[in-house]
C-alpha cells in the first residue's frame, strides 16, 4: 500500500508506529543532501508549483465575475471575455502542471539512479558474512522497493506538502479578502469533512490488512503446489482435491474481504458527499442572510467565489491531513535504506595496499583463529604452509573447517587472529584486485549466469579468442561435449546452469577457472555430489592441473587425495595430522576412521562403476 493509504488518511500499523524512525536534524540533512545537486530543478519544480496552485484557483475568482458583470449585468461582452480568460487560465495551469510534473519525476529518478549506483557500488563491497547473515529478499528489496520509494517520497509527499499547503493559503487569503464573515463560516465547516474521511479510513485499513494477509496465503498455496517440484509432489500423493479445497476456502475468503472493502467505499462516499455539501449551503445560507437584511453591498458573485474556493480546499486540507503517516513512512524508508548504507566493509584495501609484479601462489598461515561467532571457534591456532608448484589436500569430518579455511585466503574474510600469507606478504596488505586475481576457487556449488556457455567463460577474461575458449574447454574435458551441442559454445546453460548436468558443470567452471589462469588454484570437494563417471571426467581434468600449478584440494575421495603432495587432515578447527597417504593411514588417528568409513567406500564405488578392481583403482 503506498504511503497515505489509498482511501483517505492513512493509519500506521502496529508495527509501523512501533519501528517509528526517530527523525533529527542529522536525518533530514542526509536526506536533503541528495537533491542538493539538482537545486536548479528543484527551484523551478517550487515555481512551477507556486504559478499552479494560484492559476488553478483563478477560475472560482473569475465565476465571481462571470455572475456578477456578465449574468447578472447582462454585459454578453464581458461574459464570454470572463469565460475565455477562465478557460485560458486553466488551460494554462494544466500546461504548467504538467512541466512541473516532469521536472518533478526527472529529478526523483535522477536520485534513485544516483542511490542504487551508490548502494550497488556499497553492497559489492560487502563481505562474505553479510551475504550469508542477511536474506537475500531483503538485500533485494532494500536496492529495488525501498530506493524506488524514493521516487513517491519527492514526486507525491514532498510535492503534496508543498503543493497542498500553497493552495491552501492562497484560497484563505483570496477567502478571508472576499468577505471574512462568510470564509470564517467555511472554514469551521472544514474539521467536519475530516470526520467520516479518517473513520473509513481505519475501517479500510484494517480491511486491507486482513485482505493483504489472505493474498499472501493464496501466493503461498500457488507457489507451493504450481511449482514443477511441487505439482509433482501433489500427484504422487494424490492431494489433487485437498489443495483444491485448500484453494477454495482462501480464495472465498479474499472475496468476501473485498465485498466488504468496496461497501466500506460505499459508505464513505456518501458520508462524503453529504459533509462536502454542508459547507456550500452555509454559505449560501449565511451570505444570503447578510446580503438581504444587513449589507446589500455583497454579491451573488462573491458567494459564488467563496462556494467555488471551499470546494478546492477540501482536497489540499484532506491530503494535508495524510502528510503525518506519509511523513512517517518516507522517514522509515530513507532510514532502511541508510541503515545499509551505514554497514561498515570489513574487507577492504589497506590504504598503501601492494600490487606485487606477478604471484607464484605460495601460501602460509600463521597461527591463524577464526570465528563467525565468538562462541563458537572454527579454526584454532592453525599453521602450514604451501610452497609453490606443490598441492595440499585438506581432508576432515564435516564441519571442521575445511571450507571456512580456503575462504580466508582471497580475504573472503579476514582472520580474527595470526595471519595469512600469499607469496609472504599478509593478504590484508595486499591489493584485493591482484590477490583475487591469481586465486581460483572451484566449488561443490557451482554458480553459472542464465547465458550461454561462452558468456560464463568470458566472466572469466572478457577479451579471450575463440582458440583460447576452446582450448580451455579441451583441458577441462569438456569440449567434446560442447561441440556436440548444436549451438557449442553458444549453447544457453538455463537459469544456475539446470540445463546441463552436475558434470558438465562443474567441467565448464574448471574451463573458466583455466581461463582465469591463476597461480593458485583451490578444488573445494569438486567431485563430491557428482556419479563416478562424472567424476573420473573431472579427475581427469583436474590432474594434469594440480600436477602444473600450486593447488589446494578439499576432497573425500581418495583419489583425488593421492594425487596431492600432503595431507592435512582438519578435525574442531586444528590441524590433527599431516603426512602422505602411506603415512597417515595406519596411525589409528581422524584419518584412518575417515579413510574406513569413507574414503575407502567412494574408492571402491568408483572402480565398481568404471569396471576396475580395487587395486587397480588405488593405483
């Protein structure tokens, strides 16, 4: 519902009126400080707005004279002049309405546009943390539907304040120069009118409210049971009938609630109606009084005027009275929207950050804790170090750090205490560009844009030729399938990739990741949710790479962990045992109950599907 409601003075919600932003002098500079920029717009937007209101009330003044000089007087002369200006005034306002008006949504749009480039900019700063800690519907939400209220804020409450509040001064003042007596009759008339306007106001509200939560149980059936998964869940259970009634009862419900809203409109338009006509009878009551018994002096015209000007203040006093509750939820917006703005990056470049000629990949850590939350310890006190050209697999139980480890190399986050080191220099030192350039991570989730498979590798080097992309794909075992494609490398990959199978996409991510070409290169369990013969495609391109490059695998396939120069094996956030394979797997330790209870397993699981003894899979 927009700000002000949509049937006359709006009600906050209970919510609403708990979360009230606290509005100082700090906030309304802030806020004020974005039309700044275009004060030139905005001073010919008041202009335009000042020559409105006074041409728009012009027409009642001049029906003084219409009755009195032309009617009245019979003067056909002065009538149809009277009526022309009337018509050339309006015509006038109308044109100058309009002007205002454009100015008005050109400079509300400037300054969203200026916001959501500033927030965009802010948010792509953001740390790991704040994506994982905050919904992302609010995260979208806070660049979409609060920025684009910003609009509504200056083009409607900001407008109508001022607007509303010209007219309706300058009504009083012509009102107050036509006759006292009879404005200060019409203008005690006005508090009445606000009466049956704020009692079906509260009425609809609540109205609504229930109706808006009815919509959102009838979104949540449709989402649920139209969905592929969903409707396929329903027919396998045979629950046609009962999301049927389900739907039924809703939907009977939400037309029973908009029967009720649009009588409570009903009602209100005549209440409406019958107090908008009061005050003009007063008028006409109390002018012809004193017109016939004390003060011939005062016109049909005059009345006319004072009848014709009441009539234009009910709508300005009636808007004037939403102002509070717009006001309130413009302040609640721009305080949304600034509570963002205000969320410090923990990650970013120190202000002398090193931008080092080329990288080797070397990597240390240095008595290295982490935590998301301070009670509860992810990494404690851990220490290795990776040369260049080697490869360190990192193994453990689920949950003990392995992912939370590799994220803290490209500064994904930072470390709560010792360091990370990348070719010897602390990452927090280094220039975050250069750093994330020469880290490639493929993931267990791989994450491709709706495009086509050469948009996906091109994210990776915008200017790479059409012998760099395929040669890429040709090195992470992927071209075959490609070219089979009718459309190759132009082949659109769906929505998160669901067009194409785990494999495949895991293999087009390592051709990107080849693409990229970085001096070091992080596996994070690759493999782990693909068949085996998936799998032994990725191994397959994955061998040759670790083999040439330093690389950290994160794996729980032994394959994968024997192809690695050491084992690191990661249990409650330390480093339980490192050494080969040989070495560590008769110690008794975390990595011998790993290797029995599922290395061994997935070993033996793939040399079954690829039709290999076990032997000859160990080998």
């Amino acid at each position: 519902m927009p700000p002000g409601g949509r049937f006359g003075p709006g009600f906050l919600s209970d919510e609403e009126k708990k979360n009230r932003p606290k509005v100082t002098g700090k906030l309304l500079k802030r806020i004020f400080s974005y039309l700044k920029p275009y004060w030139k717009q905005m001073t010919l937007v008041l202009i335009a707005i000042l020559a409105s209101a006074i041409l728009t009330l012009m027409p009642s003044v001049l029906t003084g004279r219409i009755v009195d000089e032309g009617l009245i007087a019979q003067n056909m002369n002065k009538l149809v002049f009277y009526i022309l200006l009337s018509f050339g005034v309006t015509l006038l306002a109308n044109l100058i309405g309009i002007i205002e008006s454009y100015m008005n949504t050109w400079i509300a749009q400037h300054i969203t546009y200026d916001m959501r480039n500033s927030m965009y900019r802010h948010l792509q700063k953001m740390s790991q943390r704040f994506y994982t800690t905050n919904n992302q519907g609010d995260i979208i939400t806070r660049m979409t539907s609060d920025i684009s209220g910003v609009q509504q804020v200056i083009t409607g409450t900001l407008t109508s304040i001022i607007s509303n509040s010209i007219t309706l001064a300058v009504a009083l003042v012509i009102m107050f120069r036509e006759n006292w007596l009879l404005a200060l009759v019409g203008v005690v008339i006005i508090p009445l009118f606000t009466i049956p306007t704020r009692s079906a106001g509260k009425t609809r509200w609540t109205i609504t409210n229930e109706s808006q939560a009815c919509n959102d149980e009838i979104n949540g059936i449709l989402n649920e049971t139209m969905s592929v998964s969903g409707q396929l869940l329903v027919k396998l259970f045979g629950m046609e009938k009962r999301e049927y009634e389900r739907y039924e009862k809703v939907n009977h419900e939400m037309i029973r609630l908009n029967i009720r809203e649009s009588m409570a409109g009903r009602w209100f338009r005549m209440a409406l109606n019958t107090f908008t006509n009061i005050g003009p009878m007063l008028i006409y009551l109390f002018g012809g009084i004193i017109m016939m018994k004390y003060d011939d002096s005062l016109t049909v015209g005059q009345i006319t005027v004072l009848v014709a000007l009441l009539g234009k203040m009910y709508g300005p006093v009636n808007q004037l009275l939403n102002i509070q509750v717009d006001w309130i939820r413009s302040m609640a917006l721009f305080s949304r929207i600034f509570e963002y703005y205000d969320m410090p990056a923990e990650i970013e470049n120190a202000p002398d950050a090193i931008t080092p000629d080329h990288a080797d990949g070397e990597v240390e850590f240095r008595h290295v804790r982490f935590h998301y939350d301070p009670e509860r310890e992810i990494l404690k006190d851990v220490s290795f170090k990776l040369e260049k050209g080697r490869c360190i697999a990192i193994v453990g139980p689920s949950g003990s750090g392995k992912s939370t480890l590799i994220n803290l190399i490209p500064r994904l986050y930072d470390v709560i205490d010792g360091e990370v080191l990348f070719d010897g220099t602390d990452v927090r030192k280094l220039d975050l560009d250069f750093l994330r350039r020469n880290i490639g991570i493929v993931s267990q989730e791989t994450y491709l844009f709706n495009g086509t498979i050469r948009d996906n590798l091109l994210y990776a080097k915008p200017d790479a030729t059409e012998e760099e992309l395929i040669e890429a794909c040709k090195r992470a075992n992927i071209y075959d399938f490609i070219s089979s494609q009718e459309t190759g490398l132009d082949t659109v990959v769906g929505n998160r990739g669901l067009k194409l199978s785990g494999g495949e996409k895991q293999r087009i991510s390592i051709a990107r990741i080849l693409l990229k070409d970085p001096a070091l290169m992080i596996f994070d369990e690759a493999t782990s949710a693909l068949d085996s013969i998936s799998e032994q495609k990725i191994q397959d391109a994955i061998e040759p790479l670790i083999a040439s490059r330093t690389s950290i695998l994160i794996a729980h396939r032994l394959s994968t962990i024997l192809a690695a120069d050491e084992i690191l094996v990661v249990c409650n956030g330390e480093i339980a045992e490192r050494g080969k394979h040989s070495e560590l797997v008769g110690r008794g330790g975390v990595y011998t109950q790993l290797y029995e209870t599922q290395f061994s397993r997935a070993a033996e699981q793939t040399a079954s599907d690829l039709g290999y003894s076990e032997g000859e899979s160990d080998e």
